[in-house]
C-alpha cells in the first residue's frame, strides 16, 4: 500500500513550555521557522503531496496560526475532539478523517520531532505500516525514550518500559484502516498513547516493519532543555543536516 498523505499530531496541551516559556511549543521558533513547520516541510519534501495537522479545540488558533509562517502549506487542519484523552486518540480521529478524505496509508509525525526529509522517505519508501526505529541514537535521552520490541510471532510492542532494540523515532507510516478495529476506540481510565494503538494493532494481526536510521540526524524537543540542545548544543548537528537537506 503506497503512502498518500502525511499526518502531523499537534494537539498536545504543551504546559511545560507555555508554563516555563510563555509560548506553546508548536509555536516555538527554530532559526526563523516555528517548531511545527519542521515535521510538516521534512515530509513534502519527501513527496509527500497532502498534510494534514491534527489540532485541538484548545490550540487551534496557535495551530492555524503557525501554519501561516510554514514555508509549505497543509491541506487542511484535523480537530481531535479527545485530545485530552492522549495522542493515542488524536491519531485514531486524524486516520479517521483522513481515511474520508480518500487516504489510505499515511506517513504519521509527531509535531515535536525534527529530521529530514531523508529519514521521511526512507519510511515512505518502505510502504505502509513501517515503523521509524533508531538502534543507536545519539540526540536524545534514551532513558525518557518510547522503546520498541519485535518479537517473533508476537509482532511489535511500543513502551517507555519496553526492553528492545531500538527507539521510536516519531515518524512511522500506518494504514488509515487500523483507526477502527477497536483498540482504543472508548475512552479508558487514562490517556492513551500512539504507542498504545500500534501494540494494540500488532496484537489483532496488523505486521509492522522496522526501518531503522542507526544513528541518523532526529531529535525530540520535549522540553526547553531540549529546544536548547537544538539550538546551540549536539542537537544542532540535527539542525543543520535538516537545513541542509532543505535547501534553504
């Protein structure tokens, strides 16, 4: 199955940054673009021709807002109703509204997560319900990492408690298909998590494929400590070899 969209998950609450900081951290600029145009130009350079945003009813106007100083355009803003039951939901709604807008597989990135457009197309490449793995990163806290299991005849799991291989990258592609078979479909005693649903779905038969960067150019920005890494620490080898790739 060919991936045919891109979906970025941008309704997180962002109280660290909007507490420490006083800006929400989609918002939060990195050499002269805005955190969230990062994930969003990394995968139309990529190829990817339509993507999608999903917001909240509670950040939509800084979501929107963003976007304008994106240098590519999205095709259209998704507004995740359960945003603050976790990302788990958010993703199942943005496949959901995707899926009616004729897509079928699509390349799915955190909002927070810079890397580029390399890293994206070797996903893209790979087809549809791949998983972004990293065996040796370098950029991030491996410790506060979602780790990732493939096991034989058990399919993948996704955790923070996860004994693995690798880490989780924050960009995998996923059939728009898996946002209803019910895995997280009511909401549970908590939030629940992306890495949630793709355990779930390994479980109920779904066969995810590894592709592993082994070290490559990602990073999270979870905290301001992080954005500062980026900025003026290791992590701005990330930056620059994004802005490389970019072209401008």
């Amino acid at each position: 199955m060919v991936v045919d969209a891109g979906l970025v998950l941008a309704a997180g609450f962002s109280r660290r940054f909007r507490g420490l900081l006083g800006v929400h951290k989609v918002a939060a600029g990195v050499r002269g673009y805005p955190l969230l145009c990062y994930p969003v130009t990394s995968l139309a350079l990529a190829g990817v021709d339509r993507v999608f945003v999903v917001a909240s009813q509670f950040n939509l106007n800084v979501v929107e807002l963003v976007l304008g100083h994106c240098p590519f355009r999205v095709s259209g803003v998704l507004i995740s109703s359960l945003s603050t039951l976790g990302n788990g939901f958010s993703l199942v709604e943005g496949l959901r509204e995707a899926g009616l807008r004729g897509s079928r597989c699509l390349a799915v990135s955190m909002a927070d997560h810079v890397y580029p457009p390399s890293i994206a197309r070797r996903l893209i490449e790979a087809g549809c319900n791949t998983l972004g793995v990293d065996s040796r990163p370098r950029y991030i806290e491996v410790g506060e990492a979602t780790h990732v299991s493939l096991e034989p005849g058990a399919g993948v799991r996704l955790g923070k408690d996860v004994e693995g291989c690798c880490v989780d990258i924050g960009i995998h592609t996923i059939e728009a298909g898996i946002a209803s078979i019910g895995c997280i479909d009511l909401p549970p005693r908590g939030e629940a998590s992306v890495s949630q649903l793709i355990t779930c779905a390994a479980r109920k038969g779904y066969t995810f494929k590894l592709v592993d960067v082994d070290g490559g150019p990602w990073m999270e920005v979870d905290s301001p400590e992080d954005l500062e890494r980026l900025l003026q620490g290791d992590g701005l080898e990330v930056l620059e070899a994004v802005r490389s790739e970019w072209g401008f």
